[in-house]
C-alpha cells in the first residue's frame, strides 16, 4: 500500500453519516459512543462539531475556508482546487488523513490528526 493510500480513507455517503451518529462530544474531547452508555443530546456530532477538530476541509455543509487556510500555511494558488491540492499535501506530510466521502453532491473531504483518526475508528 503506497504512502498516499494509507493516508486517504474514502466513505460512501451513507458510511460518513453513520461515522458522525457514532461520534460524542464532551468537555471539547470527541469520542466513539458505546452501547449502553447515555448521552446528552448536546453531545451529538454534526458535520458543523466536527470542523471544530479537523485540521482543514472541503465541504457543502461547512465553510472550511481554503484560501485562508492555504494563507495560513504560506502557499499560493491560482483555483480553489490548486488550493485544495497544496493543503492536503502540507497536512499528509504532517501525520495527517484525508477522509474523502463519496456519493456526495459536492466534494467533501476533511483532514484529521492521524491520533484522532485512529481514536475515532477510522484507522
């Protein structure tokens, strides 16, 4: 498996929503739920709880201002997709994922910490 395989994950539409029903939050910590456990439902996790712990994304759901984040890594490009480009390969380099989903109507793709990745299940 190539460096880059290892550090994509892709998830059918169906497969993100049911990952963020799996997740909790709770005192800024996020987490997987577990069977029998109660849970308030201010700790639920939307795309919107999520983008709070994600190290950068592309999203219809959340706006997680590419150029910005490409200002804030001092990069330069001309289109929103070089933007994109230039994030993913600065983040993939520093023990980050990129979690693609497909089947969804416009990209969505979000960059994780490869530790919370793991804690969320998803390595």
């Amino acid at each position: 498996m190539s460096d880059e395989q290892r550090d994509v994950i892709i998830l059918s539409a169906g497969q993100w929503d049911a990952f963020l029903d799996s997740l909790f939050e709770r005192d800024d910590r996020l987490d997987l739920r577990r069977d029998g456990e109660p849970y308030r439902r201010d700790e639920a996790v939307d795309a919107y709880v999520l983008s709070g712990h994600a190290e950068a994304l592309r999203s219809a759901d959340v706006d997680g201002d590419v150029w910005g984040t490409l200002e804030d890594i001092e990069e330069t490009a001309d289109t929103e997709e070089e933007a994109w480009e230039k994030v993913v390969a600065f983040y993939l380099g520093r023990e980050c994922v990129l979690v693609r989903v497909q089947d969804a109507g416009e990209p969505e793709e979000w960059i994780l910490g490869r530790e919370l990745a793991r804690r969320l299940g998803l390595l």
